[in-house]
C-alpha cells in the first residue's frame, strides 16, 4: 500500500501557508502601528527628554 503523502509535500504546503501568514500580518495595519509606524503618535514618541521617570511624566519639582 503506497502513502497517500510524502512528508516533503507536507512541508512544503506548510512553509507557503507559514509564508502567507507572515506576508498577511506584516501588511496589517495593527503590525505598523504596534511597530510605531501607524501614523499616530504612541507614547514612546511622546517622550519629554527633560523628564525624571522613563516613561516621560513630569518632575514632581517642576509640575505646575
């Protein structure tokens, strides 16, 4: 009795379903903006240099 597959057939329809998976999340709008191209202004672009905590929030010093 012959296989009904052969397993470099199988890995070769996995790799082109993995390749139009990435091809079709990379494209997505939620990609570019988690990645900080969304054309929208995320908080780490909204750093204040001059801030005392890393996550860009005013001196307790200088609040007015």
């Amino acid at each position: 009795m012959a296989r009904a597959y052969s397993r470099a057939k199988i890995v070769a329809i996995l790799a082109v379903i993995l390749v139009l998976i990435l091809a079709d999340h990379i494209q997505s709008p939620t990609f570019a903006f988690n990645s900080g191209h969304g054309n929208v202004d995320t908080a780490l672009m909204q750093r204040d240099d001059t801030a005392c905590a890393p996550c860009g929030a005013p001196c307790p010093s200088t609040r007015k």
